[in-house]
C-alpha cells in the first residue's frame, strides 16, 4: 500500500516536471520565479470553483511527501492536468490548505 503512494507521487512529480520543462520551452522569457518562492518552496493556488476564491501560498517542498497533499495534487491532475504556466492549481478552499499547512508546521 505504501509503495502504491510512493509510485503515484513519482508519476504525479514526473508529470509536473515535464509541465514545467516544457513551459520554459515556450517562453524563456518567464522563466524568473516570484522572489517570495524561497528555494525549496513552490507556489500553489488553492481555487474553491464553487466560490470562485483563490488564494496563493508559498509551499515547502517537503510535502509532496504527506499522504494528505499527494491526495490533493492527484485532484488537481484530474482537475487541471498539468499543462498551465505559474503556480500549481489545487481544487480545494483555501482555508483547508491552510489547516493542513498550519496542522503540519504545528507538528514541527
């Protein structure tokens, strides 16, 4: 069980690599990232479609790791698929996103 989320967040990674390399393919121009996206950190946008709110963070890569986030970027992929420009779009209400962010730093 644990190999099958391991295998699914390589595919999931895989497939947001490949969306990034080929933007900078298309516009070498935008390949500057925002400078509140601190190494080791990407940015997300939690969309709730229903309420049509977004809002923007700043993530640590360290949670492509946690069960709870590799659930949500498979939504996404289901969602949005991977081929867009800026941020990772996640559909989830910004309010959950930070739950789970401030659950995770709250741990240590």
């Amino acid at each position: 069980m644990k190999s099958n989320g391991i295998l699914k967040l390589k595919v999931v990674v895989e497939k947001l690599q490949k969306s990034l390399l080929q933007a900078k393919k298309w516009s070498p121009r935008n390949t500057r990232v925002p400078e509140d996206v601190k190494q080791g950190h990407f940015a997300v946008i939690a969309a709730d479609v229903d309420q049509e709110i977004r809002k923007r963070f700043v993530v640590p890569l360290a949670y492509l790791a946690r069960p709870a986030f590799q659930r949500l970027l498979e939504k996404a992929a289901e969602e949005y698929g991977f081929n867009h420009k800026g941020a990772l779009m996640v559909p989830c209400r910004p309010r959950e996103l930070e739950w789970m962010l401030a659950e995770r730093s709250s741990r240590g």
